[in-house]
C-alpha cells in the first residue's frame, strides 16, 4: 500500500457516544423504523422502491459540466482486508493467458495472440454494496423473510440480482468531515442525525426522497495518506450513530453509503452486539447500504463548485443469489 499524501491530516477529534444502549433499544428502534410489507409481501428491494420514473429523470437533469467521478476503490492485493474478519481477504489476481506466452509461441496453434486472466475475492472486500440478504434481524430477513432461505447455494430472496436496475438515481454528498473543520473524523466519532442536517443545510443541499446519501468521514483518505490500512476493516472507526436509523427511515432515503468499512461508529453502541445499526437498517429499514467507498475526488469537487447533488450511477453485479456486490461507483456533474 503506498501513500497517497505525505502532508499531515488534521482529525476531528473523537465524541465517542457514551455505551449506555442495550439490546432492549435494538428492538424498539426496529419496530419503530420497520418497513415489512410496504411494499408488498413479495418485495426484495425495500428503500429503493422510493426510486421512481420522476426521480430518475430528476436526477438525470443535475448532469451540467460533464464530469464523471469514480467512488470506487482499486481490486487488488494492497486492499483493505488486512484482518481477515469473516474470512474476507484482498483480490487475487491471476493471469490465465499473457504476453509472454504470446512471444513464446505457446499459443500460435490457436491462431490468436492474446491475454486472458481472473480474480478471486470476496464479493465485499473493496467497494461494495450490502445487499438485504445480508444481516438478519433474529432468523428473519427484510420483509420478514426467513433467514434460511439464504442457504450454501445462495440467497433465494433478497439476492443482490434483484437490484440490477435501480441503483442509479441522485446523489448526494454529505461531508461531515469538512463541514466539522478537519480532514477527517478520528475513530470512534459517532454522527448525529442532527450533525446530517446541518452538514446538509452548511452545504445548501436538501435530503430528498429517493436519494443515495453518501457520508464523508475522511477515514479512508487518512488510511491511504499514512500508507497503513491498520484496524480499517472491522476495527474502531468513525460513522453514524444507531439513532440514524430513525433520519434515514424519516427522509426515505434509498441508499446509504460512506468511505469506511463499516458505515455505523465503532466501537458499538451496545457492548454485546456487533453491528447493532446494521441489525436495524438493513432486515427491518429494508435499506441497501454501501460501503468502502472512495471520496476524495468527489469531496474536493465539490468544495470547489459548491455543489453536493449530482447523477449518481453504481449498479450492482447480478451474481444469482449473492448478498453483495463489488462496485465502482460513479458520480456525474
């Protein structure tokens, strides 16, 4: 992993919550915030269904100068999985067929000259979406499904496949971390619902229903400058408090994505649950959620122009009952 930037980064520092949430807390958010049924009993996509024709032309008139921006991070072996966590590691790329068996002569009986080759990864080890067969809420899914229907042959509802059309609509960038005055937030800062807000209205951008929300942190690029990935991937980071669970159900966002592993603060907020944002958001919200994603340029953009709403297109790979999908986002101005 090489260094991005060598210059110093200034951190916000941590506002770690105070662990007082218990498991009781989880089940009260998820009753208040669940969306089984909403849109009907065989729904498999949950939030972006709030992703109409008339957002979708909307979103596709915010293109003005022209300008695409790549969110995503670069497959390869110097990724972010460096702990091993649920047996996720970096790709590994493999060469089938290459320039030097060309010259070689080794394929001259074939009558073409060419390169071929493969990769092999986790689907979530870099730039990714959650799909809804991701987390389950007790052995429930989103829309009330049973978790055993994700079985050794895949996801038979709630498959990533499902969602082969709708991951395209607007975007929005919320840059906590400028908008706190640093480079980034340090590990374990937790972000309220009411520091979204803000950051939304310091920035002159309104949370519309439909939009992908795309939440700044900076901890990617303090990762990337300092060349050490470190506890990234699964360790203390900054990200959204379990109380966001109640902004995202009240906007009808359809996605949320930020640059860390994770998207929600670590440590936890219930001491003896991991994920405790995700137990809500995904099974009950029925939200598609991304992670990993690579905001520098688009960040940077933005504080030039001023403008923190753009086209924002991601679609997911349809792999047959996966409950994720690599990506490389893409964000048009």
């Amino acid at each position: 992993m090489n260094k991005e930037n060598a210059a110093p980064l200034k951190a916000v520092p941590s506002n770690q919550p105070a662990r007082t949430l218990t498991r009781s807390d989880i089940e009260v958010m998820a009753k208040r915030v669940c969306n089984w049924g909403r849109w009907g009993p065989n729904d498999e996509i949950g939030t972006l269904n709030f992703i109409g024709a008339a957002e979708l032309k909307a979103a596709g008139a915010l293109v003005r100068k022209g300008k695409a921006i790549s969110l995503g991070l670069e497959f390869n072996s110097h990724g972010p999985q460096t702990t091993g966590w649920g047996g996720r590691f970096n790709p590994i790329h493999t060469m089938l067929a290459t320039g030097t068996d060309a010259i070689a002569g080794n394929q001259d009986h074939g009558g073409i000259r060419y390169a071929d080759d493969m990769v092999s990864m986790p689907l979530q080890c870099g730039t990714q979406w959650d799909a809804l067969g991701h987390v389950f809420y007790g052995d429930k899914m989103w829309n009330g499904y049973d978790a055993a229907l994700v079985d050794s042959t895949g996801a038979k509802k709630n498959g990533i496949e499902k969602t082969r059309s709708k991951m395209a609509g607007r975007g929005v960038l919320l840059d906590v971390a400028r908008f706190k005055g640093g480079d980034y937030l340090a590990d374990g800062y937790g972000i309220s619902a009411a520091e979204l807000d803000a950051c939304a209205k310091a920035q002159g951008v309104e949370i519309r229903r439909g939009d992908f929300v795309i939440v700044r942190t900076g901890q990617m690029e303090q990762r990337l400058a300092a060349g050490d990935w470190g506890g990234y991937a699964a360790g203390d980071a900054p990200g959204l408090r379990f109380e966001t669970a109640e902004w995202i159900h009240r906007h009808e966002i359809a996605a949320i994505c930020t640059d860390t592993w994770g998207c929600e603060v670590r440590p936890n907020e219930v001491p003896d649950a991991t994920q405790p944002w995700h137990w809500v958001v995904i099974p009950m919200l029925g939200i598609t959620m991304g992670e990993i994603f690579n905001l520098r340029e688009l960040a940077e953009d933005c504080a030039q122009d001023g403008v923190y709403e753009f086209f924002f297109c991601a679609p997911s790979l349809p792999i047959t009952g996966a409950v994720g999908s690599p990506i490389n986002p893409i964000a048009v101005k």
